[in-house]
C-alpha cells in the first residue's frame, strides 16, 4: 500500500499537537487504521487532562473555601491560648472548652468539605446495596441523640422500605436532613420519616413541623455557606446532602409546605 508523504507529515503534526484537524477517513488499510487509532488515543487523554483540570479546580476552590471558613475559629482559638496561662481556674475551664468546641466544628468542616470536594469531581465510588430505612433510621440515631433531648424532639418512621444506595454515603445525607428539619421544628414535636417506591424511584421523605420555606430561604438553601438558621453552623449541611444523593443518580424535591405544614425534603433514587 502507498502512503503519500503529506499523509504522513499530517499525522505526524497531529501526534505533535501542531493540528487539532480531523484526521480520520472511511478508507480501508492499515494507515488508515493506524490514523483512526491515533486519532481516539489523542482525543482520549484531552479528555483526561480535561477531567483532572477540572478536578484540580474543585479542589483548588475548596480548599479557599476551608481557609477561609477557619480564620475565624482559628483567631479565636489563639486569643484564648494566649489568656490561658494568666486566667482564673473558671476562666481556664470555659477557654477549654470553647477550644474543643472549636476544633470539632474545624474537624467537620474541613470533612465535609474535602467529601464535597470528591463529590464534585467524580472521584467517590458508591457500593450500591438494599438496604431497609429502618436500618439507616437507627444506625445514625446515636449521632441525632443529643440534639433531639435538647429540643424534646424524636424521629418516627411511618412505611419502612429497602433503598438501593450506598449505605454509609446515604445515612450522611440523612442525617444532615434531619438535622435540618430539627432546627425548623418547635421543642416537643416529630420529625416524621416516610419511605415508599412506585415505577419510577424509591423515595424517603422528611417533614419537619416548622412554618414551611419561602422562596428566597430556598433559592439560598443548597448553596454552601449561604444557609443556616443555627448560629454553629456553616451552612453546608444540605449541600453536601444533595450532592451525596446526586452522586448516586438521585435527587432531591422540597415540598414547601405553609399554611400550618412543614416543609418535606423527599430524596429519590431512580431506578
């Protein structure tokens, strides 16, 4: 077979990176093979180097995000350091305990943030299984305890049914939902957990007895830093909820509730 030298300068260039032009044809032959197969190699490691650019902007932006969420605590926690040694034993004992309530936030923070961060770029590879919301409902109780006995609140489950998820990604989009509808809802009240499945998706859903939403609290309510009613909080709780579940092929629909209800975020996991 006769290969002209244009044809092979073309190629060569192309390897080269000189041309992004189209070097493939239809015809039959072993160079035309060969052009067809440089011709995916190339476009295959754009798109990789593409990919890991992207990755590397994520984490780029999160990390100016965790640098600058924890200037403040940090601050803080250096000022109390430095009245330490002088303080009153009273004193000493409130500075040591708002250090360690300070390093907890700081430890949390950075771990959602940096989960957020994989989320985002593609790097998390979820173990889907069946698995019963009951299940999740008590396992991530323990983590809910404290924050219901203050508000004389509880979680109760209306339908139990098996959700093909990961277990553990999911139980934190859960959790941080619940903690959600907590913070909305009055002392004394249920937190009311409902599952079921039709031919689209399984769902579970979470009502809280608060006022319901407006439509400006919703705009901000997925965006990170941008929402939370609790004064510790950073607002990033519900973010990282909906890209857990978003990762997993699933969304997230809010039900704004009003008129005496609460608002119900109900996730759903497509078949």
């Amino acid at each position: 077979m006769w290969i002209s030298r244009k044809e092979v300068e073309e190629l060569s260039r192309y390897l080269r990176g000189e041309t992004d032009a189209d070097i493939r044809d239809n015809k039959e032959g072993a160079f035309s093979i060969l052009k067809n197969d440089a011709y995916s190699l190339v476009t295959g490691k754009e798109e990789q180097l593409k990919s890991l650019e992207n990755q590397r902007d994520i984490l780029s932006e999160y990390m100016a995000d965790i640098s600058h969420q924890l200037k403040t605590p940090i601050t803080s926690m250096m000022i109390m350091t430095d009245l330490l040694e002088n303080a009153t034993p009273e004193k000493q004992a409130e500075f040591t305990r708002n250090i360690k309530f300070s390093l907890n936030k700081m430890e949390w923070l950075v771990g959602a943030l940096l989960k957020m961060a994989k989320l985002d770029a593609n790097s998390v590879e979820f173990l889907k299984k069946d698995v019963a919301v009951s299940q999740m409902i008590d396992d991530i109780m323990p983590s809910l305890a404290v924050l219901l006995d203050i508000n004389d609140q509880s979680v109760e489950l209306k339908n139990d049914c098996e959700i093909t998820c990961d277990k553990r990604w999911l139980e934190e989009a859960l959790t941080n939902i619940i903690k959600n509808a907590i913070e909305h809802s009055p002392k004394g009240s249920v937190i009311t957990v409902d599952s079921g499945d039709n031919p689209l998706y399984k769902w579970i859903s979470i009502e809280d007895k608060g006022t319901g939403l407006n439509r400006q609290s919703y705009a901000a309510l997925f965006k990170r830093f941008e929402y939370s009613t609790n004064e510790n909080g950073f607002g990033i709780g519900m973010p990282l909820a909906l890209s857990i579940v978003k990762g997993q092929g699933g969304d997230i629909d809010v039900d704004f509730g009003g008129n005496g209800r609460g608002a119900v975020f109900t996730i759903k996991m497509f078949k």
